[in-house]
C-alpha cells in the first residue's frame, strides 16, 4: 500500500526547505526593525473563536474549516487564518495590559478546505504580523510598509501594492443601501453564488470573477463616494504616510476583504505572476475585532503573507538563497582513517563548519565526486598511510591547491581557511 500527501497538502522538500528558511530569516530580520515579537499560537481553537472573529458569514466560515469534534466532545477547528488566534491570545494573555501597542508577528501553517489550484492549497503557511493598540492612521501605513519592504528585501518585483478604505460602521450603511439599490436592478444578471453573496455581505460580490457579474456591476457604486469625514481623514493621512517612507501605492476602490472584521484600510499586494492566485499579501485594519473577542476595545491592524506565493515567485525568477556555511568533505579512506576522523569532524562541527564524509567506504574518486556535488570548499583527504604517518591532505576545491598538514594541526589550519576565504570573498 502506498500513500500519498491529503489532496491539497504538500511536502516541502529539502532543496525548497532552504528557501524557506531564508524567507523566514528575512522577514524575522525585517519585523525585528520595527520592534515586532513573535507569537506561536496553538494550531488547533474552538470552532466558535473563528465564527465569531472571522464572521460566520464569510466564505471561510461558511465552507472552508477543517473541523471537528474531539473525544472530549469539544468542537474544534483547525485555524484557517492567523488574526483570530492571536487576538484570542492578546486578551487571554493580558498583553493589552501593557502600555504601549502590542507588536506581533507569526509564522505558520494554516487550514482552508478550498478548490486546489496554482498557488491555492489546504494547507499553506503564512507570515502574519499584527499591530494591536494603535489607531493612528500612521500605524497602518508603517503595517503596510512592512510588507512590501518584505517582498522587496526578498527580491520579488514587479509586485503593485493596492489600498481601499472600507469605511466604518457610521458610513458603511449608506453605502450598503446605495449599492443595495444597484443590485436589485441587475439581479437578474448575477450568478447563484452572488446571490448568496447579496443575502449575507452584499460588498462580497465585487469577489466574483465571473464576468458576466462584473460587468453588471461595472456601474455600482464605489465606497469612497460614501466615507464619512473621519474615514476620509484617516484615509488621506495613510496615503501621506506612504508617501512620506516612499511607498509606492494605487488606490483600487474594489479591495473588499475576505474577512468580514475589517473596517477603513484594507491593502493587497499583487502580482501578475500568479495566475488567477494574484494576491500575495492581504492585510488592513479590523478596530472592534478585539472587544468582540472579549477584550478591551482595541484597534487593531494586520497582514498575511503566502509563504507557498513568495517560493513560487522566487523560483520562477530562478532566485536562490546562498548558505553561507563553511562546507567542508572529510574523505576518509579505510577504517582506521575513518576512526581518527570521526572525533576531527565533530571538532570541525562545534566551530560551525558543515562536515559531510562517506559512510560507505568508496574508492577517493568516487568521493571526490561527491565532494564536489555537495559544493564543498575544501576535501580532507585521509588514508590509512598519512594517518599512520600523522598527516592529511587539505585540498581547496576552488584553486585545485593541495597542503600535506600534521593531524594535530588540522582544526586549527582548516578553521583559519574558513576565515581567510571569508575574509577575501
Ligand atoms: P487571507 O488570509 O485570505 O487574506 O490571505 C492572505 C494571503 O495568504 C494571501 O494573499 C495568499 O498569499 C495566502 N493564501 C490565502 N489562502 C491561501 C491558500 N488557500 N493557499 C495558498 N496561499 C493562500
């Protein structure tokens, strides 16, 4: 019987793992900067966390969880999102408590039982970052910052970074009617999932990619005809603070969230690259979230970034991180070589050096060969004769040169190398 991964799940693989290690190593470097900590929530909540944070209307709610009952008759969920559960965390931890803003960021998997497709898994990770306690229009644009600088550090262009205000609860409800108005008029013309859509969050049909529906509501109205004055103000001042760290932006005034917790900013970044997937990063303010998860009532503002998007993105621009381990290849030949290497390599390991040698035994060509494969910069040559005479061979796999140096010697002389060649590169 042979098994394969759940439909829509995959294995990252050694030659990939590296990527993303290095993609988790920038964006721990970047958040560092602005001061923000990490937090590791559990996997697994109580279903009822993401009904009422996520909204019970919302198309993950609706369809998407992975949930189920434990033996202990309690219904859980495997989160599907990352803003919920860290929010859960802020109030039961008391980390509102503190003074100052609450600075966050996570990295993880999350669970969505959504159409497979390019760019579009069940389980997929995130890199989330959350500002909670700031209501100032300026947090939101240092938010946005963040993430593009992230993409840019990374080395991925050709990115558009696209924000909206969707109002708030005091000018959102005129525009609902307004665009209410629109909808019964076209009606006719919308498919069965935009009725759906109409019955619970009428704003959500602008995510229909049908285009039949998008040309029906070609002529509906746009949100930031209805903004009140304080949307509007806090609006202006994000693009200002955009403007003023060089943050290039366009606004698209069709940016509808798929959670239904967001008000004012919301943001994507976006790619051509993709396919239908466009999106890489999503992200906005979502103030009430907090107090309807029982806490204090906290504004709040985030994003999330598709770590699976940002690979597939760096691999199509052939773009590779570089380990910056030492690498050396111990070719051991026979057994009492084999021996007096073995305790050598650990040594060698200790100060950082990546050591690799043959467990079979083969002849030194065919090690030689593998030393090489394996991108080694320096091959250790040991055979039973120079260990009985108490020397080894060093050869430096760049310029062909070979040294004869005494046993003792070794860690020693294969440590000043490293430095050395670190020192010219
Ligand atoms: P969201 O939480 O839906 O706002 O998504 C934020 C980001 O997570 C998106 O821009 C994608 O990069 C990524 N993402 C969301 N859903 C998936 C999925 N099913 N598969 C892969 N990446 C996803």
């Amino acid at each position: 019987m042979k098994f394969s991964a759940v439909k829509g799940m995959h294995d990252v693989v050694p030659a990939e793992a590296s990527m993303w290690e290095w993609i988790e190593r920038e964006a721990r470097a970047l958040f560092a900067t602005y001061g923000f900590e990490e937090i590791r929530t559990p996997v697994l909540e109580k279903t009822a966390l993401f009904v009422r944070g996520v909204g019970a209307t919302s198309a993950i709610v609706e369809k998407e969880m992975y949930t189920f009952v434990d033996q202990g008759g309690e219904e859980l969920t495997l989160r599907p999102e990352g803003t919920a559960p860290v929010v859960r965390a802020y109030v039961e931890q008391g980390l509102y408590q503190d003074d100052q803003a609450s600075k966050l960021f996570y990295i993880g998997p999350m669970f969505r039982h959504e159409r497979p497709q390019k760019g579009r898994f069940r389980q997929f990770s995130q890199i989330g970052v959350e500002l909670l306690g700031a209501a100032h229009p300026l947090a939101d644009a240092e938010v946005i910052a963040m993430a593009v600088r992230l993409v840019a550090r990374l080395g991925i262009d050709d990115t558009r970074l696209e924000v909206n205000s969707l109002g708030c609860e005091n000018c959102r409800p005129n525009y609902q009617a307004a665009l209410g108005a629109l909808i019964a008029q076209v009606a006719s013309q919308l498919c069965d999932d935009c009725h759906r859509r109409i019955e619970k969050n009428p704003q959500r049909i602008f995510d229909c990619k049908n285009t039949t529906c998008q040309q029906a509501l070609a002529d509906a109205p746009i949100m930031q005809d209805y903004w009140c004055e304080p949307c509007h103000e806090h609006f202006s001042q994000v693009c200002a603070g955009l403007e003023a760290m060089d943050v290039p932006y366009y606004c698209n005034h069709r940016i509808v969230r798929g959670l239904d917790y967001y008000q004012r900013t919301a943001f994507e970044i976006v790619t051509n690259h993709l396919g239908a997937q466009s999106a890489l990063c999503g992200g906005g303010r979502y103030d009430g979230l907090v107090k309807e998860l029982g806490g204090p009532d906290s504004p709040g503002v985030g994003f999330a970034l598709g770590l699976e998007r940002l690979v597939m993105l760096l691999e199509e621009a052939q773009r590779r991180p570089v380990s910056r381990i030492p690498r050396v290849y111990v070719a051991a030949l026979g057994q009492a070589a084999r021996e007096q290497m073995l305790p050598v390599m650990q040594q060698l390991r200790q100060q950082g050096v990546r050591v690799e040698w043959d467990y079979e035994d083969r002849s030194l060509k065919s090690q030689m060969r593998r030393a090489d494969r394996c991108g080694a910069q320096w091959v250790v040559i040991a055979g039973d004769q120079e260990i009985a005479a108490g020397t080894v061979a060093v050869r430096n796999m760049t310029d062909k040169s070979q040294h004869d140096i005494a046993l003792g010697q070794l860690v020693t002389k294969v440590s000043e190398l490293i430095s050395l060649a670190k020192e010219t590169a």
